[in-house]
C-alpha cells in the first residue's frame, strides 16, 4: 500500500479589526497563538498558528485588521495584513454577522480584486453568527456574494466553535499537495520572545483605555534560562510621553503590578513552567519612528512611508 499524500499550505485569515481573526486562529489551532481583547487592532504583525488535520498541516496566517489609515505603525500592519494575503494558498474573508457590509468590507473588498494576484483561493466566513438571527445571514450572504465571487461562504461563531469544522474541511480539501513545512506537533511559528512580549501587551491593552495602548510598544530584552528550570523575562513597554508612563505604571505602581502578575501567569501556564517576569516603562517620544521598533514587532519599516 502507498502511503497517502499529505497537503499542506497558508491560509490567511482577512478582515476589519477586531472581526475574530485571532479567535478563529486560536480555536483552529486549538491553543492560544495570537492575543485577543475586544478592542480593534490587536493584532500588529503576522501571527502563523498550525493546525493539522488528517494528513493535512495548515498554517493559519492571523493578520492585523485591514482598515484605512495614515498613521505610520497603522499603515505599516495593514501593509502587513496584504502580504500575508498576497503569499497565500487560502485566503478567508471574516465579516462580522451584526455589522454587515460597512465601508471597512467595501474597502476589503476592492483590495481583494486589486491587491492579492488572484493566484488563491478566496471564502467568505461570516463570523459572530450567535449575534445575529438567522435571517440575517441569508440576506448578508446573497449581498456579499453578489459583490465579489467568493469560492464558499461559511457561517460560523469563532469563539463558540460552530460551523468551524465545516471550514476546516473545505480547507482540507483545497490545499494543495506537499510536504509538511512544520513538525507535527508545533502549534506556532512565533518568536518566543515576541509571544512573551505579546502576552503583555495583552493585559496592558485590556487595562488601559483610550489612545494609550496604541501609542505603547511592549519588547522582550533578555531571556535567562536559569539552572531550576525556571525562565527569567525582562521586558521593556515604551510609552511615548512622560504622562503615559505615569498611567501605566499606575498609583504606586499597582497597574503595572497588575499586568505583571496576569502575564507572569499565562506565560507559565503557557511553558508549563516557573516564569520571573520584569517588566520596565521607559519613555521613548519617538519610538513610532525608529526603524528597530518595527522590526522587533516582525512589521516592515518601509512600509510606513
Ligand atoms: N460574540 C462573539 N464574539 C466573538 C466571536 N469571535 C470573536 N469574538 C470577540 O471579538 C473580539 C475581537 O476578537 P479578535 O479575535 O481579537 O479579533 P481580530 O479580528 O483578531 O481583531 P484585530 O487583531 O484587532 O484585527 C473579542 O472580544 C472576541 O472575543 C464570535 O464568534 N462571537
Ligand atoms: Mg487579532
């Protein structure tokens, strides 16, 4: 008996921030790859998450929302967002069941004949279905279709799981033949250090509020793997103004204490194992500017001009 083919290829998962892309990498990958918080933009760089399926292996690729925009890191992760669908196999549309066909889709939708090649295979998943009633999704379906000709529609709840079995397999069954490009069991295809620093920014973004946790920046420094099995992790928050360093760390430093405890957690529920983590805020006016800071978040420096 011959051995069965395997496939493997990048499906990359599209859309306006906060429509569930991260979720829905996280339940297909079935562990927590990419950070999540209700507020938009989230996600900043391409995030690979790998799941496998029978004789399958397929590499998610979450990117960070699509929306317009002038500021530079802004620009620079939508730019991201583009690539990741440009060198893809598979590309996923999510559009979000209760707010329908906003200008945000229509702007999606027009890059999608513009700015991909043409080369993938493009669906459409509309996701937060437990939102909405179910005659909604007909109509919303019919709209979308009619605007862009989507391989398949999917209709599925991320965070609840429903109708995600049924993308995998149409994943399954489109992705092309060939050789797995990661082990079987790797679930990601992250710097350690950079879903160190992500998880930070995580608790900053749920604790902080308005503008702030888009003018922050969270780095790992040093990484000291110590004789007990523990790990210690130094990490930096640049904060662009001296007022903002002043509201992250919080009255006597019990905002920053805070996050650094919900990190420190999940970082070792995480590894599986005991994590020391110190976190520093310097103030660095600049640092949206500085050519390192991007390349340590994995985005293009030139792609803010
Ligand atoms: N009700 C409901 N909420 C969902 C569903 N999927 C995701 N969410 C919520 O939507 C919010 C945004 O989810 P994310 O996964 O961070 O969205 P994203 O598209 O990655 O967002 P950006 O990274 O900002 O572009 C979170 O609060 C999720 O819990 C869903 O199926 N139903
Ligand atoms: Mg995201």
């Amino acid at each position: 008996m011959t051995e069965p083919k395997t496939k493997c290829g990048f499906v990359a998962l599209i859309g306006e921030p906060n429509a569930g892309k991260s979720t829905l990498m996280n339940k297909m990958v079935g562990a927590k790859v990419s950070i999540v918080t209700h507020k938009v933009q989230t996600t900043r760089a391409r995030i690979r998450g790998i799941a496998m399926a029978p004789n399958t292996q397929i590499v998610f690729v979450d990117t960070p929302g699509l929306f317009r925009t002038r500021r530079k890191l802004d620009k620079a992760m939508v730019a991201a967002a583009w690539t990741g669908a440009a060198d893809a196999d598979v590309v996923v549309l999510l559009v979000e069941a209760h707010r329908g066909i906003t200008k945000g889709v229509e702007m999606i939708l027009d890059g999608l004949q513009t700015r991909i090649g043409g080369k993938q295979k493009i669906a459409l998943a509309i996701n937060k279905i437990d939102k909405v009633k179910s005659e909604v999704l007909l109509e919303l379906t019919e709209s979308l279709n009619e605007k862009f000709p989507f391989e398949q529609t999917f209709m599925i709840s991320a965070e609840k799981g429903f109708g995600v079995k049924g993308l995998e397999q149409y994943l399954c069954d489109v992705l092309p033949e060939g050789p797995y490009l990661y082990p079987e069991d790797q679930i990601a295809d992250v710097p350690m250090r950079m879903l160190a620093a992500e998880v930070t920014r995580e608790k900053l973004m749920l604790r902080l509020h308005q503008e702030l946790p888009y003018a922050l920046t969270v780095e790992t420094e040093h990484w000291n793997e110590r004789k007990d099995g523990s790990v210690r992790i130094d990490q930096v928050i640049y904060v662009a103004r001296e007022g903002h360093k002043g509201i992250t760390v919080g009255p006597k430093g019990e905002g920053i204490k805070t996050v650094s405890m919900m990190a420190r957690k999940e970082l070792a529920e995480m590894m599986g194992r005991e994590v020391h983590l110190f976190l520093q805020v310097k103030v660095r006016p600049n640092w949206e500017n500085e050519q390192e800071r991007y390349t340590e978040m994995g985005l293009d420096f030139k792609d803010t001009k």
